[in-house]
C-alpha cells in the first residue's frame, strides 16, 4: 500500500470567508440536518445558514457586541452552530463549555474567558443558573420557540430587519487570521481543564488539511459535543469545506434512531461509540448466525483475514444502513474493535489530536492506512521527539491558554508545542502513540512503565469491561511502587458470580498475560470495582488510582 497525493479542497484564513465560500459554492445543498425528541427532521441549506450567520452577526454588531468574547452553553444543535460561526464572523470569540459541568463550573469558566454575553439552551438553562447566573451579563436563550423574548428567534429577526434595510454582511469588521476565534477548555484526564486559544487560520487550516487527508461521503453524522474542538473542526467544518451533509445528534439516546432515519455514510466518533456500535452488530449477527456470545464471535473475527464478510455486511445494513466509514479520535482504539468492524464492511480511520492542535495531528487515510497507529502527519505540521515526547510545530498551534503566560510557556516554545504524548514515527512515516509522559509509572529502580501498553494487553480480559493501570504503594517509600489494575467487571459475563469467583478468573488470565512480560512490567495487584470507572466528558478514563 502506498500513499497518494492528497484530496483537493479549497483553504480559508478566515470565518468570513469560509461563510462567503460555502454560500458561494453550496448554496443549495443541506447543509445541516437534525431531529427533534419525536423523529421529526429539520434542514438548513448552506445559503440559509450563511444567511442566518450573517443575520445574527449583524444583530450583535447592532447591540455593540461584536469583538467580544461569548460563552454557548448548549447540546449540538443548529442554533448553537449559528451563533458560534456569527460571534467569530463578527470579529469575537466563541466559548463553547462543557455541558455536563455544574452551574458553579460553568460561571467560573465564563467568566475566566471574560464572556461579555452567553448563548444558553432552554433545556440547559435553569442548570447554568437561569438568565441571572452570569453576573448580568446579557443572555441569549438558544429556544425552538422563535417567540421568546430575549431568545435565539429574536435575535435572528432583528438581524434579519438590519440586513434588509442595510444590505450589508459585517460590514466594517475587519479579520486577522491569527486572532483568537475561539477559547476551548481542554479535557485532561489528570489536570485541570486549560483554556485554550485557537486562531481562524489555525482552525480552518485543521479543517480543510483534515479533508486532503480523508475522502468523506457527502452524508456526515455526527454527536460529538461541539464544546470539544475535535467535533467542531472535524464533525462540523472539515466537512463543511466540501459541502457535505451533516446530522447533528443533540441527545445520545437517540442515536441509533437518528442513524437508521438519516442513513449517513459515515461517522466522527470517538472509540467508546465504535465499542457500542461492534456490540450492537455482534449481538445481531450472533441472534441471526448463531455464535456463541460476543466475546467468542469478536475473537475469531479478529484472528481472521482483514476483509468484508459479505454475510455480515448484510446484517450492518439491518442495523446502520449505508454506513461504511469511520473517523475516530479522543482516545486509543481497540485494534481488535476495528478489525471486527471491518468485517461488516465499516473501515475504522484513526487518528491522533490535541486541543491546543486545534486538534488533528495525524489520522489514517482511506487507502493508505496502518492499524494500531494513528496515522501520518497532517499537511502544515512538523514533528520531532524529545526523547519519546511527541512535540509538534505548525500552523495549527494554539495562540497560547488565554491569561496564563506561564503555563503556555511550558508547553510553547519557539513554536514546538509539547503534546505531553509519548509515540514514535515508523519507516513508512505513520505514527504510533504509546502513552502519556504524565502517566508514566516509575519504579523503585528506575524503570518506566506505560500503563497505556498494559492496558492495551488487559483490554482482552473475558470478564473485564473497563481497565485501568496505575502504580500502587506497597512499602513505606512514596517511590516503592508497582503496576496494579483496577478492573470494572462486565455485568453480563459475571452475572451469577461471586466477588471471590471473578477475582479468581482476572487471575488466572492476568497471570497467562504476566508471563509474557518482563518482570517489572508484570502486573502485581488487581482492585475489582463495582462501578464504572470515572471518564472525562470525551469518555477518556480518568487517572486515579
């Protein structure tokens, strides 16, 4: 397999003139669709919602808000998009926060950013402590009901007034492409979120390099939180850039009912969905083939040749009809997930990203990919390593955490940012990630261990559902540390089991799996839990202990 030249598409420095080409160019393809709570669709042009976009910008220019920073506070949602995409056309900067933070949270974070107006959701409202939460700052509710006052529909139609009798689109706002267009809270998985600024040419530069790479279908589903940059740049823009038709799902209950009614050729996801999605197929495919169970069906479609099933493609169709393609990110995917994907005819395209990258790094390609890496690099990047450090240099390189100099000193400097990720370029330029430098487990000796590598071999465990490695005290010295697991049995493998009878079982197939590794990789203690393990709002497991 080799590589081969990459997609053409078109390159914006701007939102203004990423706005004016998708106008220009699709004005009458969808744009966007989605579903309400009972099934029932909606769709925006791209002339509509470029028209929609410069409405609303016009309404904050109106009311002497453009330039200022604003905080969205909503699940995905068209109204969200808009307001989004008119705050950085109108020369501010979008604050998109994490949805599932408390009321408390999400003022600190608002007002750290020094949002000047907040763009809310009905349904999130009386959450983020109501239209008074925000120290008076001037609220917009993102509402259906377009007569609201104060609400999304309000704005739109004053903005909408002022083009008709002004015919003019942000007029007299002027755009540097290496301004601040959004602040994004990263989602660490072991510190506090950082706020990070991320340019109009370092995000438009991620989207479209995104599409050089990748080669999506013209139907994009898409439920990813846009608070994250991942879904913004990749499940929103990168397939803006050639016209595409996304579906935004705002409530992941009701994912599988939007993917059947929609019939998307492809999915931006993260693994913890691919995980969901290959055991819905499985648990079809056993019903209607029948094999024996999950775990035994997903380990000899695992050892077998790497190609489609034609009888298991035929079961995909029943259950996500039309899907072929998936673009995952946020955290490391099962190689094992994939190949079991591929089966029913989904290829699995993964890849490797970071908020302050806004965020792609590198990701796999349709016809020139390596599993069990994430990738090569993206066009506009550089890459070097200190020693296994991952540090990246290019375009796309946030402008440094907003009111934090020093921070952004210790990962920025003379243009290498420090990506905290430990990885290695191969022969062939495709890059593996083989853990995080802050996750490192040293021993009493000096040794290092990845807990990402045994969690890679552990992930395999027949009555595990999630795992965890980390170093546990076992002497007096905080340096006295061995590699210990915390194990989240799985409730269906283990129904009728004792606590004694599972422990017992993870033993015997952790001893089997110690034998393969040198001795101070060996895992030494197993904790059963009775809850899931504690994950960031990306589904990343977070670190403790």
């Amino acid at each position: 397999m080799k590589n081969y030249p990459f997609y053409a598409c078109n390159r914006y420095d701007t939102f203004q003139a990423f706005i004016e080409g998708m106008d220009k160019l699709y004005g009458e393809l969808p744009a966007i669709t989605w579903y309400d709570g009972q099934g029932a669709s909606a769709t925006r042009t791209y002339g509509q919602m470029a028209a929609d976009v410069y409405a609303v910008a016009e309404a904050l220019i109106e009311r002497g808000l453009a330039g200022k920073h604003a905080a969205v506070i909503s699940q995905n949602s068209y109204m969200a998009v808009v307001s989004m995409l008119a705050v950085i056309c109108g020369g501010g900067v979008a604050v998109p926060l994490d949805i599932e933070q408390d009321a408390a949270t999400l003022k600190s974070m608002a007002l750290f950013a020094d949002a000047e107006l907040l763009f809310i959701s009905d349904v999130l409202l009386e959450r983020a402590g109501g239209t008074g939460g925000f120290d008076g700052r001037p609220v917009v509710v993102l509402s259906d009901d377009a007569s609201l006052a104060g609400g999304f529909g309000e704005l739109l139609a004053e903005g909408n007034a002022l083009l008709a009798a002004r015919g003019r689109k942000c007029t007299g706002i002027r755009l540097d492409p290496g301004q601040t267009a959004l602040i994004v809270y990263t989602s660490g998985t072991t510190s506090v979120s950082k706020p990070v600024m991320l340019s109009h040419r370092a995000v438009l530069a991620n989207a479209s390099g995104a599409t050089e790479l990748v080669q999506m279908p013209r139907r994009v589903y898409n439920s990813l939180p846009m608070y994250h940059v991942y879904s913004f740049t990749c499940g929103l823009l990168s397939n803006m850039v050639t016209g595409c038709e996304i579906c935004f799902n705002g409530d992941i209950r009701f994912m599988m009912r939007d993917l059947i009614t929609f019939k998307p050729s492809a999915m931006v996801i993260v693994p913890l969905i691919a995980e969901v999605l290959c055991k819905k197929l499985v648990d079809f495919a056993d019903t209607v083939m029948g094999n024996k169970g999950f775990t035994a069906f997903v380990k000899k479609a695992s050892r077998g040749a790497f190609k489609y099933d034609p009888d298991l493609v035929a079961i995909k169709e029943k259950i996500v009809p039309g899907l072929n393609l998936m673009i995952c990110g946020g955290a490391h995917l099962s190689v094992t997930i994939a190949k079991v994907l591929y089966k029913f005819g989904i290829s699995v395209l993964e890849g490797y990203g970071i908020t302050e990258c806004a965020p792609i790094i590198s990701v796999n390609r349709n016809e020139y990919q390596k599993l069990g890496t994430v990738g090569i690099l993206m066009p506009g990047y550089d890459i070097k390593f200190d020693g296994e450090e991952i540090l990246v240099r290019g375009v796309c390189v946030m402008n440094g955490y907003y009111k934090q100099p020093e921070m952004t000193a210790e990962v920025l400097n003379d243009g290498w940012f420090r990506t905290g990720d430990l990885g290695y370029l191969d022969a062939d330029g495709f890059l593996s990630i083989t853990g995080r430098k802050k996750n490192l487990i040293v021993l009493k000796n000096g040794k290092k261990v990845s807990p990402e590598e045994l969690e890679e071999l552990l992930a395999g465990l027949p009555l595990a559902k999630e795992v965890m490695v980390y170093g546990s005290s076992v002497g007096n010295a905080n340096d006295d540390v061995v590699p210990a697991v915390s194990v989240y049995p799985d409730p269906e493998a283990t129904k009728g089991m004792s606590a004694y009878e599972i422990l017992s079982e993870l033993q015997k197939s952790i001893d089997a799996i110690n034998e393969k590794l040198a001795a101070y990789k060996q895992i030494r203690l197993i904790n059963i839990r009775e809850k899931e393990l504690p994950k960031t709002s990306t589904k990343k497991i977070k670190r403790t202990s």
